[in-house]
C-alpha cells in the first residue's frame, strides 16, 4: 500500500487581555469566573506557526515545540486531540489520491511542530496563540466543519485565554453558564479594521519564564483572596459593558482607563493572594513603576489620555498607544530611559500592529 503524508499549516497571533481572565470555576474545563476582552495582535509578531500531518505511517501522536520534542501526555493536549478528532469527518485529496474516511481519524496518528517568534511562557501568552492553532490547523487538516466559535471552546481546553485567539481585533470570552462548557466561547466584538489607529508596542522587559505559572497562580488567588470575589462579581461585569461600548465608539480616554485600571486590580488580586503572587522581578519592577508614571503623567498632561498600558503575568509592559504618532513619540522615550543592552532579551521593543515604527 503506498504510503502518504497529509499537512497542513496555519498561523495565529497571541492576544493581550484588557480585561484580564483571573480564577477558574472548574479546572479541567477551564470555565472562567468572569468575561474578559482582548485584542489579537497583527499576525507579523508575536505568533505560532504550527504545521500538522497525518500519514498511515505515523506511529503514534508526537509533537515538537521549537525544534525539541515534547510530551502529548497532559490532560489539556489530551482534551483538544480528542475533542478535534471526534468532529472529524471524511478528507479527500484527488490528486495525491487520498481517501480519509470519518471513521479512520480515530486510528490515524499526527505529528505536529510549533514554532513561537518570540519567547515561550514569558507572560507572553505564548499558549494562548498555541493551542489556538493547534486547535485551528487540525479543524482544517480533518476537515472540521464547526464555526471559530465553537472551535474556540475547543482551544480553551488547551489554555483559556486561546479562546479568544481564533478571531483578530477586539474578542470577548463569554463565560457561559453551563457545567459542560458548552456555552463558554469567544465572539468577535469588531474586527481588525475598526480600530486600526491603535499602535501596540510591547516592551520586552524579559525573555525569562515566569516562576508561578498560570494555572497554579489563578488556583491560590481563587483559594485565598478575598478581593477576587469582588472583582468577578461587581467589577469585571460592568468594565466589560464600558469597555463593549468604548471599542465600538472607538473611545480612546474610556479604554484607556479601564484597560490600565484592569490590568492595576488583575496585579491587585495577586498581591492579595496568600502567599502573595509578584510577577516581576526588581529590574522588571522598576522598568514597570517607571513605565506606569510615565504614561499617568503623560496623559495628565495631555489632559485627555495617549497611551495605555497593561501587564499581564510577566513583565513585559504592553503600551496602547491612540496612533501613529504618539507611538513614535512613545517609543522614542521608551529608547531614551531604556536603551537596548546587548543581551538581546532586554529592552528589545516589539511594535504589535501593522505599522513600521523602528
Ligand atoms: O490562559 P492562561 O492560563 O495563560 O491565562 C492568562 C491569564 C492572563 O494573561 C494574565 C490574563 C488574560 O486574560 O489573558
């Protein structure tokens, strides 16, 4: 029987939360305890390339993530291979003459490679753009006929925030109401196009991998503080109406405070929890603070707001900035107080959107 192999390869961006995803209501499902929002970056940065194939010749699953081989083992790779493949249905290639029955993906086995452009679970969200297209190439390569929607529940068993990377421009993960998860999605709010002034600029502090990962950091927060509770239940629900409606007007003053006062509770909420969780190291914690009075004051100054920021479990800054030429102006600061180093992992300044800024 003559052999084949089958690929497919897809590209997705990572997304920065602006309203920031905090605490879990079931570990295994991943099921939020409230809505977030984020906005997918441009595809040119920050973003996964992952290829899948599928051959009669293949053994057993395998996958390799920047060239070195990793384990398919854990429950989150285990809940996207199984929910992908239960919705499979037949693949025909006529001109290489394949014939993949429905039936047939249960007993075929994929190799998948990944590669990050930029450094893995440095508060990045590198498993956010991952397992999103982990989840979308092997939709495409067995012939998956549901929506990104419903896709996106797929990728949130992969990692929460990879929900919301299925779609570009501003997503709201819904945090449904069901036990299954069912109804716990990611919706498109406006695409790329609507708000394409907006200049992202994400200030590489570190390259380092954080020390308390996600998971284990959300789980002693919900356990052991008691601002979280606040928070999901009288906070989040009303930014996310402001923030729905400051993206759809394209409010810039409006998005810029709730973005800034999310991301100052979502560190709020860490630092309230027992052990406390500090995502930053000393330089890190300079550069931040230094960050945060540069941009308060600027858009004091101003007297309406340039620039927002937002941290998220790393790091690394990420700067908003209204448009072209306050990102300019804002970068041209940025490499005043903060020079690049020769290591290149510092001060290294990614521009996450569309424009050429450096
Ligand atoms: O999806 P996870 O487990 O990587 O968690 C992401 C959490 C934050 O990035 C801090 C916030 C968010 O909404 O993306």
């Amino acid at each position: 029987k003559k052999s084949w192999v089958l690929m497919v390869t897809a590209q997705t961006p990572t997304n920065i939360a602006v309203i920031k995803y905090w605490g879990k209501r079931d570990e295994s499902l991943i099921l939020p305890i409230n809505d977030s929002i984020s906005v997918t970056l441009d595809p040119s940065h920050l973003c996964t390339t992952t290829t899948v194939a599928v051959s009669p010749g293949f053994t057993h699953d395998r996958m390799w993530l920047n060239g070195k081989e990793i384990s398919l083992s854990g429950g989150r790779y285990q809940n996207c291979l199984r929910e992908i493949r239960s919705r499979a249905s037949d693949v025909e290639d006529e001109k290489k003459g394949i014939k993949i029955a429905k039936k047939d993906w249960e007993n075929l086995h994929l190799h998948i490679a990944s590669y990050n452009n930029f450094p893995t679970a440095a508060g990045l969200a590198s498993s956010a753009a991952g397992f999103a297209c982990l989840v979308y190439s092997l939709a495409k390569l067995m012939n998956v006929k549901e929506d990104n929607s419903q896709l996106s529940a797929i990728a949130r068993q992969g990692s929460g925030s990879a929900c919301r990377s299925l779609y570009g421009g501003f997503v709201k993960w819904i945090m449904g109401k069901d036990d299954n998860g069912s109804d716990s999605i990611a919706v498109q709010l406006v695409d790329e196009k609507h708000w394409d002034e907006l200049v992202i600029l994400i200030a590489v502090v570190s390259s380092r991998q954080k020390e308390t990962s996600s998971t284990s950091g959300m789980r002693e927060t919900v356990e052991t503080s008691p601002l979280v509770l606040h928070r999901a239940k009288e906070v989040v629900p009303k930014r996310v109406v402001e923030m729905e409606e400051a993206i759809k007007s394209r409010n810039f003053p409006a998005f810029a405070r709730l973005t800034c006062s999310d991301s100052n509770q979502f560190h709020a909420v860490c630092l309230d929890t027992s052990p406390p969780i500090f995502y930053m190291n000393d330089t890190s914690h300079r550069q931040a603070i230094w960050i945060i009075s540069c941009v308060e004051k600027w858009n004091r100054s101003e007297g309406t707001p340039q620039v927002a920021y937002t941290f998220d479990a790393g790091p690394n800054a990420v700067l908003i900035a209204r448009n072209r030429k306050v990102a300019a102006l804002l970068l041209q600061r940025l490499l005043f107080h903060f020079p690049p180093q020769s290591d290149a992992d510092l001060n290294s300044y990614i521009v996450g959107d569309k424009s050429v800024l450096m």
